[in-house]
C-alpha cells in the first residue's frame, strides 16, 4: 500500500474550538495509517471576525490516495474539539480533491464548541480544533482505509463590537450636470455629491462620458451654476464647461476656497476568480453607498483567487487578506473564492471586507447579450436595500429583462404597459443602441435606464 500524502491547504482562518481546561494535554489515541504528512505551513494564532461569516473560510485540497490497484476512493474530512478524535464529527465527504467550508460553518462549530466573542467571558474567546482527513475504498467505510497525521490550530474570536448606527453623510444639494455625465439634465438626474466631515466640502463617486460638464444645485438652472474659465481649478460662478474623458472618477468641490478637483478613481475586484488577473476585461467595479461609507459591488465569481485594487492597475496599493481574518491588508495574500453570485463591501474605516452570497440582478437580453447566448448578464449592486444601480451598460437595438443568477428559474421582471414598472414575467423592454445608467427601485416597483450617450 503506498503513502496517501495529505496536501491540505488552508487558504482561510480556522475557528478554534476547544472544550478543554487549560492544563489538559491533548493526547492523540487515533493510531494514524500510513506517512501523512501535511505539507502547508500554519499561522500560530488564527482570528475570525463574524463581518466575515459569508467568505469561504476553508479550502482542504488534497492529492489522490493510491491503494495499488484501480479503485473508487472516498475522502472525509473529521474535525475534533478534544483532539483525540473520540469526538470526531465529519465535516464532509468526497471523492474529489477538495472539500470547501464557509466562515459561517465554522462559527457553528464556535457555537457548539461553547465559544463566543463575549468580553465579560474572555476564557470563551479562544480554544484549538483538530483536523484530520480519511481516505477509505468505496463508499461504506468498511474497506481499507488511510488516516493523516492531525493538525492542532489555536483561534480567537475577537470581542463583538458596537453595532454601525449610520455614516452620518447625507445627499448634497450639488450635482454633475452635462453631456459628460446626463446629457445636460436630458437622460436622468445629476451625478450626487455627498458631505464630507468638512463643511462645504462635498465629494461624488462618478462613472463620466467623453463630453463636458458643470456643478449646479437641485436638479436645475434657477440657481448659480460652476464652470471653471481658464482651466485652473478653480470654480467660477457660470463658469465655462469643463471638459471630460471617459472614466470613474473622485469629484470633490470645496466652497471654502472655491476650487474643485477630479481625479481618476475606482475600486475594483481583480483575479483569477474573475477576469484573469486583468487579461479578461476590466475589473469588477464597487459602487458608493454612501448610509454605510462603504464600496459594494454585484459580482459572479469562479473558482480561484482575488484582489481589490484601484484604476484597474497595479500602480496603487492592493489589498488581500493575510490571516483569512476579513481584514484588509495592503499588498495582502490572494482571496481565495468558489464559483457563485455575491456582494462584496470593502470599509476601508474599519479595514475590513465582507463576502455575501446573494441573489444577483442583472440585465438580460437581444439588447445585451442574445438572451445569454454571449456572456453573463449586466450585474447590477444594491448599493443600498432595494435601490440597485449599473453603470455604464453598453447596450444594443433589442429588448431587456431583468433576471436573477444569470437563469429564468428564479422571476424575472419585464415592463406590461411600458410605464417604468417592474412587472414579474411581464414584456420585453425595448432598448436603442446607446449607453446607458440604470436603476431598479424593487421596494416601489419600477426602473429607470436612462441613455446617456
């Protein structure tokens, strides 16, 4: 019988949980078959944070146990909290080469253990948990069989923290207006400037058009608007357009001064897991939203790896995760990701990043992508509950819908009338060749897509 030679890679934290007192020595009585080996190296202290309960928090990958002759093998995965193994309980089964666990299971297992992230009982924050992998013939477990080696790993859970009461950054009166931005208050309404700490000072998340714009007030022209005459940064009262070029940008007007700047900015997801480290279009774009001050975004992933970074470029600082632990390190390890639609946030207040597995909205259709016949859907975000945005969706002469997952199972929402409102199952919308924002409001029930160019 050759070696079954146990390749598991964590790629994400480990919850640690341990029932044990303090002065008891984790004694393993389990007689291991074979010489397995694991072949990763392991951080001293794991910690998880619950902010990241939806991110995959295990990853086991293994090499294919050789038992001489041509048979179907089965793979388990056990996990134990006195470490010996006479508790064992099986974490899953296989006969592939991976077995993946989210953070959420691992709390489970924090719970049964007795853990919780209590500060009154710090004795409850942090314990160890063994893992161990069988390989065995067939199906039953009744024929021979192979065991590794356990591996002992220490966790604690961090204190809860105080609940997020709000951002406290409200909508300003101020917003983009031109044929850079809305057709010059033709094709919906002005890109938002939110507050800042500063007084008078007000920024926008914007996605511009090759064109020009100008800042006004409400919506409307009654009031003074800014241009900028001379091109030098400074706002001037019904002032010359100022030209743009097509990209994301950070606009900030500062009234103290009178000034304004626009610079390139945007924060995307890049990897294997989504467009082949950048070789496969550009990257995901997060969204603004601003009841949180936080970046979301929208995303089908695949199998692999990500990263957030900015400008589609690797000029600027990147963030991964090292730890698995949902915080954002700059320059940090790869993110490892399984196939699936989710909602990512990125905080860059606390540092810390969320993954959510989500029902995922998106455009469909002869207007976009032959009905799916030629790539994924438009993937919209929910920036915030019920109000989900896209921008800038290229689409041609045809008919939309709007789907969930990239499938018909789930509803999908057409408009019967063609009166802006959402109806389940109802007509194709028509769409002209253009670019376009849009807008699902699903707590009122209608849509906008307004044709910006």
């Amino acid at each position: 019988m050759k070696n079954l030679k146990i390749l598991v890679l964590m790629v994400l934290a480990i919850i640690s949980l341990n029932s044990c007192k303090e002065d008891d020595d984790l004694v393993f009585t389990a007689t291991p078959q074979g010489d397995f080996m694991f072949s990763n190296d392991f951080l001293e202290l794991y910690t998880l944070t619950p902010e990241a309960s939806t991110n995959i928090g295990e990853r086991f990958t293994w090499d294919n146990a050789d038992f001489e002759t041509p048979t179907n093998v089965t793979y388990e995965l056990q996990r134990s909290f006195i470490g010996d193994f006479t508790d064992t309980q099986i974490v899953g089964t296989t006969s592939d080469n991976e077995i993946a666990i989210t953070i959420g299971d691992l709390l489970t297992f924090a719970d049964e253990a007795g853990l919780n992230n209590d500060a009154a009982t710090p004795e409850l924050n942090s314990g160890s948990i063994s893992f161990r992998l069988r390989a065995f013939v067939g199906i039953t477990g009744d024929g021979p069989e192979l065991v590794s080696f356990p591996q002992v790993l220490n966790i604690v859970l961090p204190p809860a923290s105080a609940p997020v009461n709000g951002s406290g950054i409200e909508e300003a009166t101020w917003g983009i207006v031109g044929s850079g931005y809305n057709d010059w208050g033709n094709a919906g309404p002005d890109g938002q400037f939110y507050t800042t700490s500063e007084a008078n000072i007000f920024v926008a998340y914007a996605a511009l058009l090759t064109g020009e714009i100008k800042f006004r007030e409400n919506n409307e022209w009654v009031n003074p608007d800014f241009g900028d005459t001379g091109a030098d940064g400074t706002l001037d009262q019904g002032g010359d357009n100022i030209p743009t070029t097509a990209g994301n940008y950070k606009v900030t007007l500062n009234l103290n001064d009178n000034t304004y700047t626009i610079e390139a900015f945007s924060w995307g997801i890049v990897g294997s897991g989504y467009n082949d480290w950048g070789n496969g279009g550009p990257d995901a774009k997060f969204y603004y939203d601003y009841t949180t001050d936080t970046f979301k975004v929208g995303v089908q992933l695949i199998d692999g790896e990500i990263k957030f970074r900015q400008n589609n470029e690797w000029v600027n600082p990147d963030f991964g995760d090292t730890g698995v632990d949902g915080t954002l390190d700059q320059g940090g390890d790869n993110i490892a990701v399984t196939a699936g639609h989710y909602t990512i946030t990125l905080n860059f207040n606390d540092g810390l990043y969320t993954m959510e597995a989500t029902d995922l909205w998106g455009i469909v259709g002869s207007g976009y992508n032959d009905w799916g016949n030629d790539g994924a859907d438009f993937a919209l975000t929910e920036v915030h509950p019920d109000i989900l945005v896209g921008e800038i969706a290229t689409l041609l002469d045809g008919e939309i819908k709007f789907r969930q997952n990239n499938e018909w199972v789930n509803p999908d929402f057409g408009d019967t009338g063609v009166d802006g409102t959402l109806d389940q199952g109802g007509d194709n919308i028509a769409v002209t060749a253009g670019l376009y924002r849009v807008r699902l409001d699903l707590a009122a029930g209608t849509y906008s897509l307004n044709k910006v160019q």
